[in-house]
C-alpha cells in the first residue's frame, strides 16, 4: 500500500473525501450567512435551525407522505423558506430599526424553541434517510472508492453556490441585492421595494439552508439537535472568510473542510477543534477575514 | 456637538439630584442586604445559592453587555473553567482550603479572560459575539476531551472544606453567608467599576467608539480590561457554585449556558444593576419550577419563547420598564 508521511493514501483520499463534504456544508450554510448578513446586516443565529428542518422536513415528506429525495430536494427548501418569509415579515420585520443585537437575540430565542419542540416530538435519537435509489453504490476510482451520492453533494453543493453567485452579480435582480447592500435607504427612494427584497433575501437565505439540510440528510443521522453545532463551526468559518464576497465563503468552506479533514489522518484529537484555531490565528494575522475588507 | 454640550448642562444641573438619588439607592441596597441575610430561614438556602451564583454571573456579563455594549456568547468558558480549576484542585490536593480553591479558578478564568479579549477585541459587534461563541467552544471540546474533567462524567463530590482552615462549609447556612458576601463584593466591584472615570469612558465606547478614539482614548484598552474583570467575575461565580454544588461537568461549558446568562441579564434589564440579577432570579426559579411539573421536557422552548418576547415587547427588562414606568409617574 502507498503511504504518505506513515498514512496509507487511501485513508488520506478517503478523509479528504469526507473533508471536502463538511466543506460543501459549511460553504453553504456560510454562503446562507452571507446573503442574509449583506442585506439585513444581521446574523442568524437560527440558521442551524433551519438546516434541521429542512432534513426532517424530509424525513417527514418520506415518511408519511411518501415524496421521494427529488422533489424533497426542491420542496423542502420552499416550504422551510416559507416558513423563513413567516419569520422576516412578522418577527424580525418589527425589530429591523433596533440595535442588531436584538435580531441577533431574537434569531437565537427562535432556533432555540425549533430545536426545543422537534426535540420534544422526535428526541435526540437521529433518524436515518435512506439514499436515493440512483445514488447508491460508488465507483472504484483505482486510488479510493467513491460513493456516488458524496460526489453528488460536493458537485450540487458547488452548482448551488455557483447559481448563487451568478445571481447575485450577473442578474438585475442580484445589482438590486448589492445595491441595498450598499445603501438600503438611498435605494428605496429609488422606488425600489426594499421591505420585499429583505424579505426576499432572508427566504433565499433560508432556502439553502433548508437545501443544505436535504443533501445532508442521507449522510449524517437527521435530529433536531443536529444543526446546533454545525453552526458554531460556521460562524467560526465566517469569520475565517469575512462576509465580504460570496466566492471568499464558498472557497473558505471547502478550504476549512478539507483542512478538517486532514487533521483527522495526522493527529485526529484535533479535528473538533483545529477551525477555531484557525480562527484564532486568521484573528490574530489578519482580523478582517481573508476575503474582508478591511473595516 | 450641540448634543454632548446639552447633555454637560443637564448633567451639572442634575448633581444635586444624582447625589440624592444614590443616597436612595444605597438605602435600598440596604434593604435588600437585611433581606438577603433573612432569606435562608425562609427559603432553601441551597436553591438561594443557586440564584446568587448566577446573578453574579449575569452581573458580570452585563458589565460587558450593559455597559460597554459587547455582546460576549461566551461567557460560559470562564464560568466552567473556574468551576474546572476550584474542583480539580479541591478534589486532588486535600489540604486546600476553599478560599485558595475559589482564588485560584478566578485567577485562571482571568488569565482565559486576558486570551479570548485580546482575540476578539479585534473585531467588533456580531463578529465578536461569533468569536467569542466560537472561542467558547473551543474551550468545551478541550474540557469534553482533557482527562481531568473526567469527561461526561464530571467531577463529583467535591469537598466544601473549611473556610481559612477554621470554618466548616457542610452546614448550608454558613456556606450560604459566605456566598453571599462574595456576591456582594462582586456586585460593589461592578457598581463601582461603572460608576468610576473608567466606567464613564466604557459607557462612552458604548454610545460611540469613533468618537471616543478621536478624544484619545485607546478603546481598546478599555475594552479588554472590561472583558478581563468580567471574565474574572463570571469565573468566581463558578467557583463558588462548583463548592456550593461539589459538582463541576460540561454542562457549565455548553453553549447553552452562554445563551442563559444573556436571556437573564435580557430579561431582567441590560443595564440595569440589579437587572441581572432580577433576571437570573426569575430563570433560576422558572427552571426549578418546570423541572419538577409536567413541563420539564420543555424549558427549552420556554427559555426561548421568554427571549422571544423580551426582544421584541420588553427590550428594557423588568428592572428597565419599572425605572421607566418610575420615572414617568414619580419624578
């Protein structure tokens, strides 16, 4: 077998799989943070939250209504990104003028009663969501085995990411977004609707959220408690990257989960925890995120 | 400009009465103190100390929130390494008294203060709530995987011992005076932080940092010592409950506990002074009330639909809509 640094390569390919597919997550649920953050200038601290459901929305959808992993793919995020358009106009609407440290507290206050009354009606126990029947089985690529469903969610995730970044910067409805990112104020005397687009966005946001906890789904054990810890990781990748570009967030994603990934093989106590001091060390070289701007 | 000018006119014209109204407050403090020292023959004096380690603990985090503007979701690291450190020593060198147990947990919460502050003072508001989130947790894995925490398990049976050598700590009511005076220091040490010159400039960093800098104040400065003295603060506190409850587990680690001190200091009025600690009274009784009904298994939801409503009927808390609901109908 062919080592590296006393590593079988295959290990080494298989944890850098498995890295790669965290940083598919984190890039998406950051890429989420970001959108939500340009336009609201808030973060949302439900987003785990939001990821949840948008796995146990498919778990459900299986389970009782029979719908298969394709459409959940698409459904679930609609209707979780309903439920966000719910929470934008009738809770965070009313605060928006406030310090953003309400919002922040109020989205905290909201993951916490999801996660609490999904906890309370399914427990902690995760629950399995069976592979779409296309996906299953892998290809032996010589150097490692390949499963095809991971490839499928490091190839959706990136699509996904790209999509929305074609959006925001090559759409009119992306210049609007950048605009109000911009200057809201200046933007509304423009006649532009802003109230609807935040409204908008923070759905959007919410939806890949949602999205992400889909393709999730099939890997990870779904519960409601699963999106808790993600988040922090996130926040923790945020960071890292800095809010300012949305390329920055989808490349400091991967990038983190790759490094995760690594650290793994070559000194496995530290893979909970090597992000946070990347975090710590990004902070000290450089506090405004690799891809911020300088504040 | 004409703002800062006004306010100096109304603040001189309002000595007189600032000085009447902090010979009121210090009556009430009194009051409150006679209370205090009554309450154990009235209430279960463990359950009291309870309340009086976590309001010191949201006093200390509202020296950051309430007075700096900082929103630390954090503050969980130092309670659980203080309780870690008093318990860990207490347990394994059986000659130590309490004292020196509870000195050395703030020492080392204040030393984990100095770290986390000089990294996310680096970056301002959600930013530095999300490092210091992410800081926290950084703390919790290496506690979930040191040896000395005993893991999930925790540490058990710690030893209240004799306070100074002399006096026994097994009896609940001495042990209940004595947290009571460390409460009491802690909230003097936070009254008189806040209203020091020090205090003045903090609240100033508050209202508006940019300014605050151009009149050559070093912000920054500011801002970590006023991290470092809540750390500090938020450490002895869970020294103490870790000898109250001869206990110390992850649970003081979790993230959770970071979001519970800033929905009691939320609910009982950033500040405020005596917010927090109304705050962590109420929180500290609803979750002992709910543990034993039928409701146990839904604090959570509780705990989250209270922060719900705070945010968005009652942002002042209890102790800021009683001084609004004062000062409208008697001043």
């Amino acid at each position: 077998m062919t080592m590296l640094f006393g590593v079988p390569l295959a290990v080494l390919y298989g944890q850098l799989l498995l890295g790669l597919i965290n940083g598919a997550f984190y890039a998406l649920l950051s890429l989420g943070l970001a959108v939500i953050f340009g336009l609201l200038k808030i973060i949302n601290f439900a987003h785990g939250a939001l990821y949840m459901l948008g796995a146990l929305c498919a778990v459900v959808l299986l389970n009782t209504l029979g719908v298969n992993y394709w459409v959940a793919l698409i459904l679930s995020p609609v209707l979780v990104g309903i439920f966000g358009i719910f929470l934008e106009r009738f809770l965070l609407r009313r605060i928006a003028h406030e310090d953003h440290i309400y919002s922040l507290l109020l989205t905290f206050g909201i993951a916490l009663v999801i996660q609490g009354v999904f906890t309370n009606i399914y427990g902690v126990s995760g629950m399995r969501y069976p592979i779409p029947e296309a996906l299953r089985g892998g290809v032996n690529l010589g150097f490692m085995f390949l499963p095809y469903y991971r490839a499928w969610v490091i190839v959706a995730a990136l699509v996904v990411c790209f999509g929305t970044w074609f959006m925001i910067e090559k759409t009119k409805l992306g210049s609007y977004l950048r605009a109000g990112t911009e200057n809201a104020k200046l933007m509304q005397a423009f006649g532009i609707n802003v109230p609807l687009l935040v409204t908008l966005t923070y759905g959007f946001g919410v939806m890949l959220a949602a999205f992400a906890g889909v393709l999730a789904a099939p890997i990870y054990s779904v519960s409601p408690v699963m999106g808790a810890n993600l988040l922090i990781v996130v926040f923790a990748v945020v960071v890292i990257g800095g809010m300012g570009s949305i390329i920055g967030a989808v490349l400091t994603g991967l990038g983190m989960g790759i490094i995760e990934g690594l650290t793994k093989v070559f000194y496995p106590e530290a893979s909970s925890t090597v992000i946070f001091l990347v975090m710590v060390v990004v902070l000290l070289l450089r506090p405004a995120g690799l891809f911020g701007k300088e504040a | 400009m004409s703002q800062s000018l006004s306010s100096v006119a109304v603040h001189n014209v309002g000595l007189e009465q600032q000085r009447r109204s902090d010979r009121r407050r210090l009556i009430f403090q009194l009051v409150l103190l006679a209370l205090a020292l009554a309450a154990p023959f009235v209430i279960y004096p463990v359950f009291l100390m309870k309340v009086l380690c976590f309001a010191l603990f949201a006093v200390a985090f509202n020296l950051l929130l309430g007075y700096v503007g900082l929103l630390s979701f954090g503050h969980a690291a130092f309670l659980s390494t203080g309780g870690y450190t008093t318990g860990y020593l207490l347990t394994t060198y059986s000659g130590l008294t309490p004292e020196l147990g509870i000195l050395a947990g703030t020492a080392t919460a204040t030393m984990l203060g100095l770290v986390f502050g000089l990294i996310a003072i680096r970056r301002q508001g959600i930013y530095f709530a999300m490092i210091t989130l992410a800081l926290a947790q950084l703390v919790f894995f290496f506690y979930v995987q040191s040896d000395f925490t005993r893991g999930e398990d925790g540490l058990h049976g710690i030893p209240r011992g004799n306070l100074f050598g002399v006096i026994s700590l097994q009896d609940n009511l001495s042990m209940y005076y004595f947290v009571l005076a460390i409460f009491v220091l802690g909230f003097a040490l936070v009254q008189r932080t806040i209203n020091s010159p020090f205090g003045y400039v903090l609240k100033a960093i508050k209202e508006n940092e940019a300014r605050t800098t151009s009149l050559g104040y070093n912000t920054d400065h500011y801002k970590l010592v006023a991290f470092v003295i809540s750390a500090a603060l938020a450490g002895l506190a869970g020294s103490v409950k870790t000898i109250v409850f001869q206990l110390a587990s992850l649970t003081d680690a979790h993230w959770h506990m970071s979001g519970e001190v800033v929905l009691m200091t939320l609910l009982g009025g950033v500040g405020t002074l005596l917010g927090p600690v109304i705050g962590a009274a109420f929180v500290v009784s609803l979750e002992h009330q709910l543990a034993q009904g039928p409701l146990g298994d839904w604090v959570n939801v509780i705990l989250g639909g209270i922060f719900v409503i705070c945010v968005l009927a009652f942002r002042a808390g209890i102790v800021g809509e009683v001084q609004k609901f004062m000062k409208k109908n008697f001043n």
